[in-house]
C-alpha cells in the first residue's frame, strides 16, 4: 500500500526584492509518512521547518512558492492542486496546530464557533449534531465542564487550555495528518508533558498521522516513530527514532545531542556554535560546512549526496560510510 | 462592565469640565465679554448694563459656576440676530446637518470600508496602489475646494444638479460627496492599515488552516476585529460632520448648524458662536462615550473581565 | 566568508556599491515632493522678482475677469487672468505661496514646540502635572479642529499672525498626545536611569536625553500637519476669520471667486485650489517618506 504522505525533492522557494532574490527555504526535501505514523521534523529555527509544513497545506506567504518535487498525499498529488481544492483539503485531511496558543484563537469568537468551524464548513454539520461534537471534542481534550466553557471566549482561559483547544480544532473534522508546529514551545514544562500524553493518545484512538515540528530532541524521543533533521532548507539526516539517537551519522545531529540537556550528567552542556546560515547568501558546499567540528576541505566545494547508512537512515554528509548491504537493497536515491 | 462604564463616565465629566473652562477662559482672556454681547455701536451705558445683566462685574469663580448652572439648565444664551435662545436655533438646525453628515458618512463607508479591505485583502497590487492614490487625494484635496468644483462642473456646465440650497436628494448629493470626501479617505486608511494587522495574526492563519472558505476568514475572523476602530471613527466623525462642516454648508447654502455658525461669526452674534462651539464639544465629548461603551460591548475582554 | 564563491553582487568593487546605495537612497525620496516643495519655497521667498504685477493692486490697461491667456480676450500681460478688482491673478497667486507657506510652517512650528513641550513635561514629570496636561488635551481634542479655530479667530480678530498662533494652539494637543507616549518609554530606558543615579537634574535630563530622543517623532508629525494646517488656514481665510484682504492668500482668493462661479470665471476658482491641493500633496508624500524613514511605528497616524 502506498504511504499516507510522500514528499519526494519538495523545493520551495521565496522570491525578494522582486524576483531579484532568492532564498531557498526548503531545498530538495524527501520523507514518507505511513498512517497513524509520528514524524518528528527537527533543527534550529530558520532551517525551513514551518516552510516545509506550510507547503504540505498550500499556505505559503506570497512571496513564497513550490517551484519543484512533488507531495502525495494518499494517492494524489498537492502540488498542481487549485487554492480552492487544498482549501477543501485544509483542516478536513490535513490540519495544523500553531505555536502560539495565546494568538491563534480569534479574541472575539466563542470557543463553540471556532471549534465548531471545521465540522461546520467540511462535514456540514448544523444544530444539535454540531454541538454534540464541539462538546465531544472537548471532552477528548479534557476541557472540563465544555457546556459552560464553550459558550465562553479565549481570553477566559489558561495557556493550557487553549492549546488544547487548538488541538481540539484540528481534530473537529477528523483528519488523516495533523502538523504540530512547536505546540509546546509556550507551555510550561508539566503542562506540556500532559499535552503530549493527550495528543499521543488521541493518536492511539484516532490513528492519524502526526508530523512533530520541534527543536527539542526530548519531545521527538518521547513522541515520534522516526524523524528528519533539517538544516539550511536540507534534510541532512532522516532515521528510525531509536537508531538517530543511538547511531547519529551527520555531525549535525550530533551537535544537537550534545546540546540536548541529560538528568544525571555532569558534563557542560554543549553548544552548537555560530549561527544558521542566512538562506539567502548560503555557504558553498555543505551548508554546515562553517560551523562543522569535523570539516575537511571537500564540504568547502562539493554539497554532499544523500547516503544511505541503515535501515531507514540517510544522512548527508562526506564522512557517512554508505551500508552498502542495505543501499544494494532499494533502488538509488 | 459596570466599573468600566463609570470610570468613563467620570473621565468625559471631568473633559467637560475643562472643555467649559477653556471656552469661559478664552473668552475673558481675549477681550471684553460685554464688547462681544453688545450689538455694534453701543454706548458705555449699554456696556455697563449688560455686564451687570451678565454679571460680568462679578468675580470670575462666581462667573463660572452660573455659566455652568445655565448650560446645565440647557440655557446657552440668546442670539442678537434672531432674538431666540441659542438652544434652540442649535436643535432646529440640527436635524439638517444631521441629515446631510449622514449621507456624507453613507458615502464614506461605502467607498472607504470596502476599497481598505481590497487594498488590505491584495497587497501591493494594483487595486492597492489606486487605494493608496485615492487616499492620498482625499488627504490632499480641500474638501471645500472639491465642493467648488463640482459646483462648476455639474451644476454650472452640466447643469445636472442644483448649486445650492437644501430640498430633494439632488440637493444632498453634491455637498455630501464635497463632506465626506476627506473621511472616505482616512476611512480608507483605517480599514487598510486595521485589516492589515489583523490579517497578519495568528488567529487568521489558524482560521486559513481550518480550511474556511476566503469570505469567511476575511468576512467574519478579521472584519469583526478589524472593525473596532473603524466603527470608533465612523461615530465620532458623524458627530464632528454635524458641528464642524461650516465651510461645506456655507457654500452649498445648507441651512445646518455649520452655516449657523457662520452667521454668528458674521454678524458678531458672540453667544451663537459660543453656544455652537459648546454644543459641538458636548456632543463630541458624549459620542466619545458611547462609543467607548459600545466598544466595551463588542469586545468580550472589556465587557467580560471588569 | 574567505571561502565562499564569488557570486556576481559580491563581487562588485566597494565603490560601485556605495555608489548604487546612495543612487537608492536618493531614489527613494518622492521627488516630485521634493520638487513641489522646493519650488514653493522659491516662489515664496523670491515672489517680488517672479510676481509680474503688484498682487494687491489693479493691473493698469487690464480689464475685469480677463481669462487665462489661451482663451479668447486673454492676454500674456496677465498670464492667468484678473479677478473682480482686475488684479493679476498669477501674482496673487505666487504671493499667497508666501501666505500659507509662512502660515504653515510656523503654525506648524508653533503647534510644535508647545505640544512637544507638554508631552515631555507630562510623560517625564508624571503624577498631578501629567493628569492636568492630559485631561486638558482631551478636553481641546473633544472640539472640533475647525470649529476651535474659528472661534478664536472670531475672539482674537483676522491678521496673519493670529492664524498662526490660533492654528499652533488648535494642533499642539495631537502632539503632545503621541510625544508622552513616548516619554513614558524612553523614561523606563536605561541611558535615562543612568543619567538620574549620576544625579543630573530633571532640566538636564530633558535637554540632554529626552528631547533628541523624541525629536524624531515630533519632525514627522510635523511633517504631516503642515498640510493639515495650510488648509485649515484657507478654511479660515475662505470664512473670512483668516488672512484678511487685500492681501492674497489662497483660501481668501477662493473666497472672492465664489461669487463668479455662477458665471462660468472658473479660473479663479481653480487656479488656486490646484495650488493648496498640489502643496498639501506635496506635503504628505514627504510626510510619508519621513515617516517611514525615521519611525515606522507612526503608520497608523
């Protein structure tokens, strides 16, 4: 069976000063997404993580566009799709849950409206079955009392809350795929653990699909099957989550492991450093080439191919061995 | 609700206050009162009557508090010219100009609201741009030389409309389009710029990803948040169109307040002047108000937390 | 980046760079702004050379209500027309350039300095002082801009330099409305801080931190109330409560063409207007630009 979501060499590209400028945002992306599936999409802010998921639901800012690869999402192809078509596919298949649970409720339309929404508009739902699954919805994600709370507006929540209620909006329609762009990033440390259990478990009942847009490696441990790292608008390493944490290939991937705080050790916490690069003036070569602890003088000019290095795993990088049992195996990236 | 409600009540009596001060100041400051009651010509026996009439021989303090007791009691003096008090020229005006800023304010909404949203909706584009020249225009152009023109043009060479004078709609078209053209601009700009931010929101993109049909998320996600400030302007602009739109209604001939006042300004008619000026900034003190509570219930953050 | 490849921007001599900067940067002021305004100036200042006749008196062997010189009765004597009293209509013109440019920038500059200096004594001193000032600006803003000028105007008597007075008293609350704004920010700053705990005086502290700080935003708004002022001025010059006649302002010749509408003497109607509206276009273009330039938070002004 094909998978849920193939995005094969996704391009994508913004267009400054009128035209006179490029940036390459995402910059030949692969990655397959089985149903009931968690991806976790990992790297530094700016590496065009949001880019990526904003191209899967066709809502690119205007100076941006997909200007090649291709994204199939259970069967059929998004690229060529009409805005009117990835609009009917917005929210009803594909969903997305945004960082900012404060801002991305409308202050003056009730709870109700806004979950609401999405079963109104995709499933055509009207009246009492309506409010029977606006109130179903919160109940999954543990509003309490929802009869009193869904008549009630964002401000009257806590942060808590309303990103669960975010979530309970991308449910509404039933959709196969929900990107989860950083949910937790404003959340306090507990309260975060008790969304990522709910949204785990409303996985488990529901069996949708899941792409986890993170830079915390603790949070992909926690909740992914497998997971891309991005940087400069490259995948540089994709792996079985098991195995990236065990066996990371890219420097890069390493770099973050290091930077990932442990309970329990005593070495100083390490920091990647420099900065991402500025898309719009990229490094020659390897993109991580100027901040890499094991550059050698071909990352300088050449920009290494996907190797394969396992099972699942790819990196991109000149010092990854290709497995050349497991490579012989599948047809050449 | 209620607290908010009576602190702003509090502050528009408080603007009142020194809004009445202010007037009282200026006119003892600039010169003599009396000379300013008196009708031209009059003798020094005149003068001193009238200052014992109005108690202008008496401290300023005691001054104030009977100017106030009388505007409280709706009194606001009597016109020399018309031999009437001035509350009651000002109400019997008042339906004319309220007439005439009403179409202005119809006209203006019609063409600002609804260009700022296009102009918001595709920005930088072609529609954009001739937003953003009209409302340069309407920023620029007097808007009671605009009233001279179309005078020349559609009333004088076309000879479509009537030059001036109240009657019929045709009466009302030529001074409501001169009146509102400036507000229709700055209209304009509001919705633009108001649209802008909120289109920018997050609360928008989630309403994008949601999959809602384009009339939707602009129509009700960001309209009903764009529009607190446009509808705060639209209210106190009528308001100021009815006291302020002198220079409009003298050249159309429209017998409305503005035109009032320039009768008093003419013929030296000082308590006409001093009443309308009070009467404006009463009612714009109070329009200020209201909007502040229709604002308050509008938005569920100030009607629901105080 | 010693490593980087060449690409055909980088690559470019310094020179030619700073160069193509500086050609932007001049690109990006509204020239025919820049132009208007100038040519404003110069008209004013120079109107006795460029004015053909005396703008106040009857041109000698001129008719009444002469037409522009391309209509049939026109001459070049009087390039573009005479008025009632048979007066050069062109050398009204350019001395009324004087008139609301004068009336403009220092009504402007009076507007100014008094809501600038409220601001700053409000934000900066605080407590009764800034209760006083702010509830007095909301009481001045509650009327009318217009009404407000006429009825000092109707109080003080029409001369030239009552306008600009009256005009700078009707504006400055606009400023010192947004210039406490900022005030309030810049005072929590640390530079601010240092300066009190260093134990300058508030004086001092106002001349030296405050003030340059706020400059910027003042100059923008002044920059878009010229316009505002200039028509306001020919508002009251129309009413007959502003510059009184004979001398020529605009809103006063506007005024005096009424009358001859009727009769189809449009060039006295037009000629003028087109000057207001080209001056105050002039205006908020450069008011725009500047806004843009200096502080971008102003947009919504």
């Amino acid at each position: 069976m094909a998978p849920l979501l193939h995005v094969s060499d996704l391009r994508t590209y913004f267009f400054t000063f009128g035209g006179t400028r490029v940036v390459k945002a995402v910059d030949g992306v692969s990655f397959t997404l089985e149903a009931g599936e968690t991806l976790g999409l990992v790297g530094e802010s700016g590496c065009g993580k949001t880019t990526t998921c904003l191209s899967l639901v066709g809502l690119l800012p205007p100076a941006a566009r997909i200007v090649g690869g291709s994204i199939r999402f259970a069967g059929e192809e998004l690229t060529g799709k009409s805005p009117r078509e990835l609009r009917r596919l917005r929210g009803r298949r594909i969903a997305m849950i945004l960082q900012d649970p404060m801002a991305s409720l409308n202050p003056l339309l009730t709870i109700a409206r806004q979950v609401g929404e999405p079963a109104h508009f995709h499933l055509r739902l009207r009246g009492r079955p309506l409010r029977e699954r606006v109130l179903g919805l919160l109940r999954a994600v543990r509003i309490p009392s929802p009869e009193v709370r869904c008549r009630e507006y964002p401000h009257q929540m806590s942060g808590g809350m309303r990103q669960r209620i975010v979530g309970a909006i991308a449910l509404a329609a039933e959709p196969q795929l929900i990107i989860a762009d950083e949910p937790t990033t404003n959340l306090d440390v507990t309260i975060q653990a008790q969304y990522l259990n709910l949204l785990k478990e409303i996985q488990q009942q529901t069996g949708v699909a899941l792409i986890f847009v993170t830079h915390n490696l603790g949070i992909v441990a926690k909740m992914c099957d497998k997971v891309a790292v991005m940087y400069a608008g490259k995948i540089v390493e994709q792996s079985p989550v098991r195995e990236l944490f065990n066996a990371p290939q890219h420097p890069y991937t390493r770099a973050l492991l290091g930077a990932m705080p442990k309970l329990g050790r005593r070495e100083p916490l390490y920091a990647i450093p420099g900065q991402p690069p500025n898309l719009a003036d990229p490094p020659s070569g390897c993109a991580f080439h100027p901040r890499c602890p094991e550059v050698i003088p071909r990352c300088v000019s050449e920009s290494p191919e996907e190797v394969v290095a396992g099972n699942g795993h790819t990196a991109r990088c000149w010092l990854v061995q290709p497995d050349v049992e497991v490579s012989r195996g599948r047809p050449s990236a | 609700m209620p607290r908010f409600i009576a602190q702003r009540v509090a502050y528009s009596l408080v603007t009142l206050f020194l809004l009445s001060m202010t007037i009282f100041v200026i006119v003892r400051l600039t010169g003599d009162p009396a000379l300013l009651m008196a009708e031209p010509g009059a003798r020094p026996e005149d003068l001193a009557r009238i200052r014992a009439q109005w108690g202008l021989d008496r401290p300023w303090p005691v001054q104030y508090v009977s100017f106030i007791r009388n505007v409280v009691r709706g009194e606001l003096g009597r016109s020399f010219n018309y031999r009437l008090p001035v509350s009651e020229l000002y109400f019997q005006r008042l339906g004319n100009s309220l007439q005439l800023a009403l179409a202005a304010t119809l006209i203006s909404v019609c063409i600002g609201v609804p260009a700022g949203i296009v102009s918001a909706v595709r920005v930088n584009s072609w529609w954009d741009n001739l937003g953003k020249a009209v409302a340069l225009l309407g920023l620029s152009i007097p808007g009671f030389w605009l009233g001279l023109v179309l005078i020349l043009v559609f009333a004088v060479w076309l000879r479509w409309l009537p030059t001036s004078g109240a009657g019929d709609w045709r009466h009302l078209i030529l001074p409501a389009v001169s009146l509102g053209w400036y507000f229709a601009a700055s209209l304009l700009r509001l919705t633009r710029s108001s649209m802008l931010e909120v289109l920018g929101s997050e609360y928008i993109k989630l309403a994008r990803l949601k999959g809602l049909p384009e009339a939707v998320v602009i129509g009700l996600h960001a309209f009903k948040n764009a529009l607190i400030p446009v509808f705060t302007l639209t209210g106190v602009n009528l308001v100021i169109m009815v006291n302020a739109a002198v220079v409009i209604e003298v050249i159309f001939a429209w017998p409305g307040i503005g035109r009032l006042l320039f009768e008093g300004i003419f013929q030296r008619d000082f308590p006409l002047v001093q009443g309308v000026v009070l009467m404006a900034g009463f009612m714009i003190v109070l329009v200020n108000l209201v909007v502040d509570i229709l604002y308050a219930l509008i938005d569920p953050r100030i009607r629901l937390t105080r | 980046m010693a490593t980087t490849a060449p690409t055909a921007r980088t690559a470019l001599p310094p020179v030619v760079r700073g160069l193509r900067r500086g050609v932007q940067r001049v690109r990006e002021v509204p020239l025919l702004a820049v132009m208007i305004l100038a040519a404003l100036v110069v008209v004013a200042v120079f109107a006795e050379l460029l004015a053909p006749h005396d703008p106040t008196l009857p041109v000698r062997g001129a008719r009444y209500f002469a037409p522009p010189f391309w209509m049939a009765g026109g001459s070049l004597e009087t390039p573009l027309g005479t008025d009632f009293q048979g007066r050069d209509v062109l050398s009204r013109l350019i001395f009324g350039a004087r008139v609301s440019l004068l009336v403009g920038l220092m009504g402007t500059l009076v507007a100014g300095s008094l809501g600038t200096a409220m601001g700053i004594l409000s934000g900066y001193l605080g407590g009764w002082v800034d209760q006083v000032i702010m509830r007095l600006t909301d009481a001045w803003l509650a009327l009318p801009s217009l009404v407000f000028a006429i009825f000092l105007a109707t109080m003080v008597g029409p001369s030239m330099w009552n306008i600009i007075i009256i005009l700078g008293l009707v504006y400055w609350t606009r400023y010192a409305r947004v210039i406490r704004g900022e005030v309030l920010s810049l005072r929590e700053r640390e530079f601010v801080k240092l300066a009190e705990i260093a134990g300058a005086s508030k004086l001092r502290v106002i001349r030296r931190h405050i003030l340059p700080n706020v400059l910027n935003t003042t100059m923008v708004l002044a920059s878009l109330t010229i316009g505002v002022v200039i028509i306001a001025e020919a508002s009251l010059s129309f009413l007959g409560v502003g510059v009184p006649p004979p001398q020529p302002a605009w809103g006063l010749m506007l005024s005096e063409a009424r009358p001859t509408l009727m009769a189809g003497q449009w060039w006295l109607t037009v000629f003028p207007g087109v000057c207001i509206l080209l001056v105050v276009l002039a205006t908020q273009l450069f008011g725009d630009w500047l806004r843009v330039r200096l502080d971008p938070q102003l947009r919504n002004l």
